[in-house]
C-alpha cells in the first residue's frame, strides 16, 4: 500500500508539473514560427496555445485525406480539357470504392457516337466518402489523389455534397504544392517508367534485322 501511495503522488506530481508547464511554457505561443499565416503544433510542443481560426489555420500533414480530387496536367486557374485530364473512365475507383460513392459515365465521340477512353461526367458523394483513398491508390494513371479541403460544410447535402466532374478537377501544379513530396516520387517513377521503356525500344530496334 505504501508504494502504491508513493506511485499515486509522483502520478499527481506529473499532473501538476503538465498543469504548470501550461502557463509558463505557453507564453511563449507569440515566438512559435509561422508560415504563411499556418500554424503546425507539433506532439513535441508543450503548454497552452489556441489556434485562432479562421485567421490562423493548422498546417496539414501531407498524407492528410479527405475527399478524392481528379487530376489534369495544367497550372492553377486553368480549366480542365479532356486532353489534358488523365483520367479513361476505367471504373476502378468506382469498383474499388467500399461504401459505392463514385459514379462514372464513360464519353463518347460526338461525331461517330464510339466510347472513347474519357470520362464525360464524374460523380462522387461527399457525405458517402468514407476517406480511405482506395480509389487513388488502385488507379493506374494517377488521375485520382486525395485532397486535403475538408471545409465541406453546407445546408444541404442533395446539391453541395455532390461533387461533378467539374468540382473534382483540380491541376497538376495545385497537387504539386499541396503533396510535394508525393509528386516528387511520381515524377522520379514516371522517369524511371519512360526511360525503361525507350531503353526497350532501342534495343528491339538495334536487334532486329536490316530491312
């Protein structure tokens, strides 16, 4: 019982060091570096400081996900085309898609009527997302990333929850900046991938026979 006490009071000695340490290492929340107007508190940061939203927001982690975004090689501010989007309305996403949230109708050519490997609408309900990023890590042609807007909130959902083709485009150099080092690895692999594939074609063009 004894020691049983000793280990109560040492817990409770902690208890009041954390509660001190509030007010004195807290004054200190007017020296912590800014940038850009974001603040990250780190699990590492001791006292008390409130992020004074919406002048202040917290930066969020790379990995941070929340609703899926389609991608089309662009900058910022221009509009998607469907020869610069990625995506061929090859309906994985939407079958890998565990709650079914996703819905996709494949284009066509307006002159012959034959499918062609665009997507001429794209739905997915916000409210049905489940975040899990399934749908961009199954899809081969990196034309679906998560995002990290998670200020979504409306009145309703049967109109502003559901996010079109044009809401969920968003430009290569917007995704660049929000997932820098995710970009990063996909520019070193598309290399990779290109250089691998004319090192083949060379070589299949210096063995075959002279014509």
């Amino acid at each position: 019982m004894r020691i049983y006490g000793l280990e109560l009071l040492r817990g409770l000695t902690i208890t009041l060091g954390h509660f001190i340490n509030s007010y004195t290492i807290g004054f200190r929340r007017t020296f912590r570096n800014r940038m850009r107007g974001q603040v990250r508190q780190h699990p590492a940061d001791k006292g008390v400081f409130t992020v004074q939203y919406p002048d202040e927001r917290l930066r969020v982690p790379e990995r941070f996900r929340v609703l899926p975004v389609l991608i089309f090689d662009g900058k910022k501010g221009e509009q998607w085309k469907q020869e610069t989007e990625r995506c061929t309305a090859c309906g994985i996403c939407a079958k890998v898609c565990p709650p079914q949230c996703i819905w996709i109708v494949q284009g066509k050519d307006p002159a012959t009527a034959k499918p062609v490997a665009k997507a001429s609408e794209f739905f997915i309900d916000a409210d049905v997302c489940m975040n899990c990023g399934f749908c961009a890590e199954y899809c081969p042609f990196d034309a679906i990333k998560m995002d990290h807007n998670f200020e979504l909130g409306a009145e309703e959902r049967h109109v502003s929850h559901i996010f079109d083709i044009n809401k969920l485009h968003v430009s290569t150099e917007y995704y660049a900046e929000t997932h820098p080092k995710a970009w990063g690895e996909e520019q070193v692999r598309r290399k990779a991938e290109a250089d691998k594939k004319a090192a083949t074609a060379a070589a299949a063009k210096k063995e075959a026979p002279p014509a």
